[in-house]
C-alpha cells in the first residue's frame, strides 16, 4: 500500500474563474450530506482479547491515566467507569441528561467533558461527581483550550467559549456543521463534517480561519505528539495528518474498510483506527514520513468507538451493535 503524500495550503472558501459561477472550492457537492459508518457483515472472525458486557450500546470511550478509569458513554445515557486494574468488575455509572458522542479529558486525572442536551457535563474522576453548564443548542464535542473549554455545537454552526459556568463567547464563520473540536496546545481545530473540512480557529479573536478540504466525507478525528491532527476520511478510505499553523494536508494514506474510529497512542505512537466495513481495528506507526501497519484484529461487530490506554497500550473497542467493548492487549 502506497502513501500519498501532500503538502497543501490552506483553501480559499470560494472560488471563481471568468466563465463560471462561484463555487465553494471546500464543498464536493451543493448537496452535502455527513459521512457515517458503514454497516458491518457479519463476523467473519472471533474478536481478538476479551469482551466485556456493556449496560447500553457505547457511543464515545477515552481512558484516563491518571485514575486508571476507562469511560464508556451508553446511550441510557450515562457515563460507565470501569477500574482498568479489573475491566471485569462491574463499572460505576454516572447520569447524563443526554446521549454523548464524545468524551474527552480536560487534562489526565479529570475532569471528564462531555455534551449532550444542550449542556457541557463535568465529571470529577475518580468520584463521579457532575455539573453542567448550560451551552445550548446541540453541543456534540468539547476540549480544554487554555483556561477554557471549547464546545462544538453542530446545528448552530459555532464553537462556544466556555469558562468555569458560562458561555464566554461563540465562535462563527465559514461553518455548516461543527463536529468535532480539537486542541493541540496552542492552536484549535474544528472538522465540519457536512462542508467535508478543517477550519483552524483564532480563539482569542472569536474567529473561524480558513480550512482546507478533508477527503470525500470525513467523520472523526484526534491529535498526536507532534501537534498533528488526525483524520479518518470515511467515506473516502484514507487517514489524513493535517499540521497546523499554517493548516497543510501533510499526509493521505490509503484506508480500506471504511475508517470511522481513530484514537492515538502517545507513547508508541500508534493511531489505532477501526474498521466498520470489515470488523476490524489497525494500529499505524506514525513516526515516519508514512504511516505503517503495525497490528491488525478482528473486533466485535459494528466497532465505531476506540481508546487506548497509554500506559500499557491496551486497546478498547466498543461495538454499536449491542456486541460490548473488546479489550486487546498487542
């Protein structure tokens, strides 16, 4: 399998030439419409590691170091921890008053951030304890981002600034669907998932900067060490490295099977991706100029959330299917 590898400025958002109309160089369509996952056959393998009963069908994971906790959202909905010293044990579970599509934390040892029903939820690790802070709308990801913490509310079209109880300010422009909100430190990202791009974010100045094309229909996305942001173009079949400041398209690597999962792996350095259209999950070294296979499993059907554990590279793979969460060691 060969690397596609590119090196590409940041796109104007529209486009002209003297004998056409303008047109959105970022959209592939006039009708746009979000990548999902594809729909797993049947399994054709016995998962890899052991599985694990889930109370609910997980919709978003993320292993926190600091406590040994894994955090699976269920769409009862509630946030379950299990005790990563026993996965087997039963988990403790905390209310949301929404289903969440993703969790994230705000630094190792908590909190824990998620969104749903027009809230951001805190949750103190490794008590349970939770409060909400009122964001509106559809918020659907959230990340810290200096001494704040920034929310992707989708039908809105915006990132809200989010202090210790109150919206600070939004952040609009540019936008038609906002998804997914990442930090690498001292700069943030957002993946519109409807006008297929990434949009790199002036936070101080509540401004949507320009952004560059993601694939055919991109769907998730994480960071890694070296201050990249990793996206898996599902519809396309590819893993995309953008970098940042200014935003390129570094690298496009072929994907096949319908990528849709991604966490990475900081102390491997592994991104681990999950593939709905074969029950599979491959973890990529990215430390070269290409990514490179290094570990590949079958999983439990419909695999459409992953984690990692850091600490001894376990992996977590949740079924959408009612199939339960996998746990691999490679």
């Amino acid at each position: 399998m060969v690397a596609t590898l590119v090196v590409g400025s940041a796109a104007l958002a529209v486009g002209c030439s003297a004998d056409s109309e303008p047109r959105d160089e970022l959209m592939l369509t006039d009708s746009p419409v979000a990548a999902a996952p594809a729909i797993s056959p049947p399994a054709a393998a016995t998962p890899a590691g052991t599985v694990l009963a889930a109370a609910g069908t997980p919709t978003a994971m993320t292993v926190d170091t600091g406590n040994r906790l894994l955090a699976v959202a269920v769409d009862t909905p509630a946030v379950l921890l299990y005790d990563l010293a026993a996965p087997t044990a039963a988990p403790r579970s905390v209310p949301l008053p929404g289903p969440a599509e993703d969790l994230r934390l705000a630094a190792p040892g908590g909190p824990l951030l998620a969104t749903a029903a027009g809230q951001l939820v805190r949750i103190a690790l490794p008590a349970g304890a939770s409060t909400s802070t009122a964001v509106g709308g559809a918020p659907v990801s959230a990340t810290p981002f200096d001494d704040d913490t920034l929310v992707a509310v989708r039908d809105r079209r915006e990132v809200a600034v989010v202090g210790a109880d109150a919206v600070r300010r939004v952040i609009t422009g540019s936008m038609f669907s906002a998804d997914r909100v990442l930090s690498t430190g001292d700069h943030a990202v957002v993946l519109d998932r409807l006008r297929n791009a990434v949009f790199e974010l002036d936070v101080p100045g509540g401004a949507v900067r320009a952004g560059l094309r993601a694939g055919e229909g991109s769907t998730n996305a994480t960071t890694d060490r070296y201050g990249r942001v990793l996206v898996v173009d599902t519809r396309g079949g590819a893993l995309l490295a953008f970098s940042v400041d200014p935003l390129l398209l570094r690298q496009r690597y072929p994907v096949a099977g319908a990528p849709f999962g991604i966490a990475y792996d900081p102390t491997r350095d592994l991104a681990w991706v999950t593939l709905t259209a074969k029950n599979e999950v491959v973890g990529y070294q990215m430390a070269g100029g290409e990514p490179r296979e290094r570990h590949r499993f079958p999983t439990v059907g419909q695999p459409n959330s992953v984690t990692v554990d850091p600490g001894d590279g376990r992996v977590f793979v949740a079924s959408a299917s009612g199939e339960g969460i996998q746990v691999i060691t490679p």
